[in-house]
C-alpha cells in the first residue's frame, strides 16, 4: 500500500478541474475503478503522482 503525503492529494473538484471533466464524471470513473482513487470516510482523494502515472499510461497516440 502507498504512503499519500498531503500536498500530493486532490480533492474530486481539483481532480476535475485539472482534467477538465465533469464532477460527476470523475466520480464515476473512481467508482468504477477508472482513476486511482483513495477512499477515507466519505471522501475521495487523489494522489497527484498517482494521476500522473495512470495519464502516462493512457495517452493516446495520434494515428496518421
């Protein structure tokens, strides 16, 4: 399990903001397991360095 430092969580709206989606959508895609996400309570937390990682892995190439 990963240690989280404090200055690298973002909440679901910094999340959103910074990708430029839709609250909604970023939770849904935490709750389907899409973004890595970290539950505590009833809050949802974002490692930054984490998010950095998963766009990394996810960046479309574009084809021609």
């Amino acid at each position: 399990m990963n240690t989280y430092e404090a200055e690298d969580m973002m909440t679901v709206k910094e999340v959103a903001a910074w990708f430029r989606f839709h609250v909604n959508t970023v939770y849904e895609m935490a709750s389907r397991g899409e973004l890595p996400s970290v539950k505590s309570g009833n809050s949802i937390r974002f490692s930054k360095t984490e998010l950095l990682a998963w766009l990394r892995e996810h960046k479309r190439v574009p084809v021609g």
